[in-house]
C-alpha cells in the first residue's frame, strides 16, 4: 500500500529521534546529580564475525532506555536512519534485534532501562536459519530483578498534526519469575495526501489513451495497536520457560481523489472527471508464544518454540469516476503456525547447529461486491513449508569461518496441490588484522509465494484493468554473494561493500490482454538483479562534542519478465549530523530516496526526509521537540514502465510538511538485578493480510 508506506516512513523517522540522546556517545559521571555529558567509547571484543560491547556504567546510569544507549555507545555498525526505523545498519540491509535473545519491539527497546543492559553483540554473519533478508543481528543483555519493578513511558505528541506515538510498559520480577506487560499505539489521523498520476493505457484494439489526475487533499488514517502480556522463568542460565500473549490491531482508511482529463487517439474530445478511491483496512491478529530452552551441559544447549496465531481482517474498496462504480469487500480469517527447534553442540574449537522449522498457513477468504451480494466467492489456501538446516561455525579473535546447508520443502495443499523441494547452502569467511576487516560471503534461498499473488479471483481495478493472481505459482531462488572492508584509522571508521543480489525465475506481474480486457496477473519469469556499491563514513569532527554518519553510494537493476526487459539506476545518500553539549543534544538527519525495480515496478523504498531534533535529559526524564520537513513534504514516487498500461504516479502526504513533535520518555525502576538467560528463537511477526487490489 503506498500510502502506507509513507506513513510507515514517517512514524520511524520521529520514533528515531525520541529514541536518541545524541548520536554522539553521552557518558556521564554521577555523584546524587547529573553532571556534564562527554563521549566514551564502549569497551569491545571479537570474535569471528561478533563484535561485543561493555557499555559504561555512567553511560547506563544515565541515558535513559536500550536505545539511548545504543546511540551513545557510538557502536559504528549502527546508524539511526529516519527513513527506516530506530536503529539499522550503516552499511544496509536487515537489522534483527533481539533482548536476551528475544525479537524486541519499538516497545521494548524504548522500556528497557539503560542502567539493566550488560553488553551488547553485534553478529555481521547471522545464520543459515535466519530469514535471507536478515544481514546482521543486534542482541542486547538485560539483568533481570530478583524482586522489584519498572516502569517506562514514552509519550509523543504534534500540536499542528494528527500525529502521535505512546509507548508503556510495566515489569514486575519476584524470585524466579517474571511478569509483564507493554502497550504501544501509533495513531494517525486527518493527516491529510493527495495522488498527482498520469497514465497511459493501450487498449486491445490499439487505441491510445492518456489519463491525467491532479489530486485534491484527503484526510487519510492509519492507526496501529500493540499489547503483550508476558510470564518468564528462569534458572539461571540452566532453564528458561517463556509464554507471551500479543494483540495487533489495525486500522487504516485510505483516500485519494482528484480531477481526470482524458484524451484518446480515437476521439478528438477531451472528457474531464472526477475520481474517487477508498480503502478502509482493519485487521485483528492475537499470537500465543511458548518457549522454552535447557541447557544440558556447557556444550549442549537445545531451544523450542511454537506460536499459533489467529488473524481476522477486512478490507473494503470503493472506486468512482464516470461511468464505473466498482465497490468490494474481502473477508479473511487465517490461521497460522510456526513451530521450531534447534540443537547447539560445541565440539572442540567450533559450533555444530542443527534444527527444524515448520510453517504452517490455513488462510481463507469471502470476496463479494456490492452490486451483486449473491456472487460471494470463497477461496482457501492451505500451506506448509518445512526447513531442515546444518550449520558449523568456527572462529577465532582473526579469522571466522561459517558453511551451512538448509533444505526448504514447500507444499501447498490447496486451491490445487503442489510441493517444491530445495537446497539452500550458505559460506562466509572473514579476516581480521591492526583495524582492518575483510568480509565475503554467498547465500542462497528459497522465496515462496505472496497470498495476494495466489489468489485467483478477478478483481476490477478501474475501466480498463483487472488483477487476478495465480494458483500455479512456485517458489523461486534468491542468491546474495557480499564482500566488504572495514578499516578503522585513529576516530573514523570506514566500509566499502559491493553485493549483488540475484533472483531465477521470480514472481513479477505481466499484463497482457484477454477479451478486451487489460489483466495484471503475476508469474514466474525471466530474473531480477541488483547491483549494490557502498561507502560509509562515521566521523567525529569535534570530540565529544560534533558527529557525523555519510553512508551513500550506487545501485543498479535490471528486470526481465514477460515481453519486457529494464534497466535503472541511481546514486543514494543518508546523512546524520548529531551535536552534544552538556545535558542537552540536537541533531538533523537527511536521506534521498532509494529506489527499487521490480518487474515493471519503479518503487521508492526510502523517501526524501528531514529531520530537526533536540533534547535535554533530567535524571530519568528526557525532554525533546522537534520538526519534521521544515522545506517540502515526504513524496513517495512510482512508475509502471509497461506498454499496455504504465503510468507516473506521486503520493503526497501534504500533512508531514512543518510537522511539530513535543516528547518525554520516563523510565522509573526499583530492585536488585541479575543475570538473565538469553532466549534465542525468534517467532514474533505480524502476518500480511489479503487486500484488495487498488490503482
């Protein structure tokens, strides 16, 4: 959706500088008051591919929650980006962060106190059972209470927009146990876009038609809620019992509207209307997680997790201009199971991982229109992957090594019945000398197919085109091959990396024409590649005081499918100046956008983003303000490069121009502390739900 994908893009950028005292280290000294603030670097060790940081004491004394920390820790893997979220790495790709070995949330990170994390590690090489797309994992270590609790607020709010952010949670430990619960909400209202879009459209007897829209402005909603409650038990680091019930809720409205002229090569009159789409979204997904985990020796250690899950969804479409009104609704229910199991054993100076992984999906689905309420079609989709994988990993304070083999079979049991094995082997080697690292590795996986590409039923889009996805869809293969270099030279940091990411035979929508009609309808074709070079600079101009984070550099793709074949390629560039003094820090923040080919599909990824920041931290409450765009708004541009139907197409989210924030984070603790066991199975996810087709 793209208008949700700039408001995704907006809530991260604010949530990113709430998140920060500076990006520039902020150690303090404490004697019963805050004292002046200075930059400290963390103490760090490595080994192979993982990098572990000691954070001071005075920096976790003092800097608030889990991310704070991490930004003044000044950990040169990391960035805070606007454009993607709280934390990811300078270099791209997939930041997994885990607390104690758990997935943690934009809730989590925000309620943990600074003053409970113990160290932090930093793994560049994540295994051959994590998803492709994860490049790097960030686990942070937590003290658990003996007996105490903690509470953490995070509440942000703009006076001139509809825009808010509110984060809360409470943890309660006694002896073994522990209780908790959080709740985070990140609502969007009134906020008001328009679509600027010009189409060009070749009927199936050769007539040409130009389609021009100027949008008005419309108040869209996006509203998400999350809430979990948890209980842990833990012996020491022998035994872990986990079980946590979540809730996601969802609900969005989306409009665009505007004035259409149309021109066409077989009249010479120029029709001009008005047209209107809505599309109301809710969803309600509830997870049960149980975990748990035992050690068996100092060499044997084996983890299981299941988590079923239960999503309720539904999504409207209303379309109106000239002669076509188009009104339709889907009603999912899916079920969903995820079940896994891993064995860790040290054997002499390395580590053998083996393990399963089983994903299950029972997804199904009522689409019905409005003019004819009798023609209800109802369409099921049972699936079931399974992953078997093997990992030896071996590494020194020099040198790393990790070769690993996965096997994925992927069966899907209806609307027709087909399976699909495949191996899935992974190498990564590294070297480290006097401040230099060398890095390549080479990956290959299986990616599966989109409920929304599978579903069969023919959807109108306006009154020219149709969607219809594809029951006969088969997964497809993904190789990543990386290699990179770090060098470290007195405070500066640098990394250079070239990747190339290449997918066989990937599902990419083809339009072709069937009785008059233009149909979208996605298959397996052809190949997608993209070409990556980076650089990035972390530099402290003045010390302890001015910082400043450049990662940039160039991408290419090339896209061929069905009947077509298409090149792009653009230079990128995020940049973050942070500035501390005393107890107060401010920062601006700029990235351009990134854009991403996909068949036909010209895409932004990231979107033109500004950010002014400032803060001052008063024991253990964090006063911040800032503005976001002070000169334009956030744009998220698209082209569709086909010759029957293509278009140029903006988003403007008019509402995100001079958007003011006012904030204050509040983390209150009581009790003694002590070491945690880690849990390592990552299973909590929000499933994507079956929409609608739109334009």
């Amino acid at each position: 959706m793209a208008l949700s994908k700039i408001y995704i893009c907006l809530i991260a950028s604010i949530f990113a500088y709430t998140a920060l005292r500076a990006d520039t280290p902020n150690d303090t000294t404490q004697n019963h008051q805050l004292k002046e603030m200075v930059v400290s670097a963390p103490r760090e060790t490595r080994s192979g591919s993982k990098t572990i940081y000691m954070p001071p004491k005075a920096l976790r004394d003092n800097a608030g929650n889990a991310v704070r920390l991490l930004a003044g820790m000044q950990v040169p893997q990391l960035i805070v980006n606007p454009a993607t979220g709280t934390i990811e790495i300078s270099g791209g790709g997939k930041l997994l962060v885990r607390i104690n070995g758990r997935p943690a949330s934009a809730t989590d990170l925000s309620s943990i106190a600074a003053a409970d994390i113990t160290k932090v590690e930093y793994d560049a090489s994540p295994g051959i059972r994590y998803a492709d797309d994860i490049a790097a994992i960030l686990d942070i270590s937590v003290r658990r209470r003996d007996t105490g609790y903690a509470l953490s607020l995070n509440l942000l709010q703009s006076p001139n927009r509809g825009w808010g952010d509110y984060t809360a949670a409470l943890r309660y430990n006694i002896g073994r146990s522990e209780w908790s619960v959080d709740y985070h909400s990140n609502p969007m209202w009134h906020m008001d876009c328009y679509r600027d879009n010009t189409e060009h459209i070749i009927t199936a007897d050769g007539t040409a038609i130009v389609r021009t829209e100027q949008g008005d402005n419309a108040p869209n909603r996006m509203v998400t809620h999350r809430a979990a409650v948890q209980y842990s038990y833990a012996v020491g680091r022998d035994m872990l019992f986990n079980v946590q019930g979540r809730i996601f809720r969802r609900n969005d409205r989306y409009i665009t509207h505007g004035n259409i002229t149309t021109t066409s090569s077989a009249e010479p009159v120029i029709i001009t209307d008005y047209e209107t789409e809505l599309n109301p979204i809710t969803s309600w997904q509830a997870d049960l997680d149980i975990y748990c985990q035992k050690r068996f020796s100092k060499s044997t250690n084996i983890y299981l997790n299941i988590v079923p899950s239960l999503i309720d969804s539904r999504s409207s479409r209303i379309y109106q201009a000239a002669a076509t009104n188009l009104s339709s609704t889907i009603d999912g229910r899916d079920y969903r199971l995820l079940a896994e199991g891993v064995l860790e054993q040290k054997i002499a100076k390395g580590l053998l991982t083996v393990g399963y992984r089983a994903d299950g999906a029972w997804i199904g689905s009522d689409y019905t229109t409005a003019d004819d309420a009798s023609s209800l079609i109802h369409s099921q989709q049972n699936s079931l992957s399974h992953h078997i994988f093997g990992q030896w990993s071996q590494k020194t304070d020099m040198f790393s090594f990790e070769a690993g083999m996965g096997l994925t079979y992927y069966h899907l049991a209806a609307p027709i019945c087909q399976s699909h094995v495949f191996p899935n082997p992974m190498l990564a080697a590294s070297i480290r000398h006097k401040g230099n690292t060398a890095t390549i590795s080479a990956r290959l996986n299986t990616v599966i197919p989109g409920i929304s590409d599978l579903n069969a039923t023919m959807q109108q889009i306006d009154s020219y085109q149709w969607f219809e996805g594809d029951v006969n869809l088969k997964p497809y293969r993904q190789l990543s091959v990386k290699a990179d270099y770090e060098r470290k030279l007195w405070r500066i940091t640098m990394n250079a990396a070239i990747e190339d990411i290449y997918h066989h035979d990937p599902i990419m929508t083809a339009k072709i024409y069937r009785d008059a009609m233009i149909v979208q309808k996605p298959c397996n074709s052809g190949f997608n590649n993209e070409l990556i070079l980076r650089l990035r600079l972390r530099v402290p101009i003045i010390q302890r005081k001015l910082s400043l984070t450049v990662n940039g550099g160039w991408h290419s793709f090339v896209s061929k499918g069905l009947n077509y074949r298409h090149h792009y390629s653009q230079p990128f560039v995020n940049a973050q100046m942070t500035l501390t003094i005393g107890h107060w820090w401010a920062m601006i923040s700029y990235n351009n956008s990134y854009n991403k080919l996909w068949g036909e599909m010209l895409t932004s990824a990231n979107q033109n983003l500004t950010n002014i920041g400032a803060g001052y931290t008063y024991k253990a409450a964090t006063f911040m303000a800032g503005l976001v765009n002070p000169f334009g708004n956030v744009a998220l541009k698209s082209r569709d490069m086909s010759q029957i139907a293509g278009f140029d197409r903006t988003y403007q989210a008019a509402g995100s121009q001079r958007l003011i924030w006012l904030g204050v984070t509040i983390n209150i603790k009581q009790g003694a502390n002590r070491a945690a066991s880690r849990k390592k199975l990552d299973n909590d996810q929000q499933y994507e739900t079956l929409n609608n087709a739109k334009k």
